[in-house]
C-alpha cells in the first residue's frame, strides 16, 4: 500500500527524479522527464492544489511514473 501524498509532494518528487515543469496552467502542470521519452504520451499532468490525492489517482500517478522506467520503490522514496 502506497502512502497517501498531495501535489507539494509529488511535485518534489517528480523534480528528483528528473522531471521538469512545462506548460504550467491554472489547474494542472505538465512535467516531461529530462532524458527518457516513453510512448505517445511522454509526460505526466499533475492536477494541482490538492492536500492529499485520493487511492485511485495516487495509483495512477505512480503507474504513470513507473512507465518511465522507476520502479515503485524509488517513486514512495522521494515521496
């Protein structure tokens, strides 16, 4: 079971592992990793503003960040 993070925290950990913000827009941020591009989607939106994200979409954000190639291990550890 993942721990429960909000949008400071994923923002932090998404800048360690060598995301960077693009496209910055009232509600939502893209973040594009520095080096590894994977499928027709390369990035990630992260929905800003929430304290804490819910089961289904703290899921979803560390799938999508696995599919760049970390495993969950490293994702929860800079969480």
């Amino acid at each position: 079971m993942s721990k429960s993070f909000g949008t400071k925290d994923l923002r932090k950990c998404l800048k360690k592992l060598g995301f960077i913000p693009k496209g910055i827009r009232s509600s939502h941020v893209k973040y594009c990793h520095k080096e590894k591009k994977v499928g027709s989607k390369p990035f990630i939106i992260v929905q800003l503003g929430k304290k804490t994200y819910g089961k289904n979409a703290s899921s979803r954000y560390i799938s999508q960040v696995k599919q760049f190639g970390f495993s969950k291990e490293e994702i929860e550890k800079d969480l």
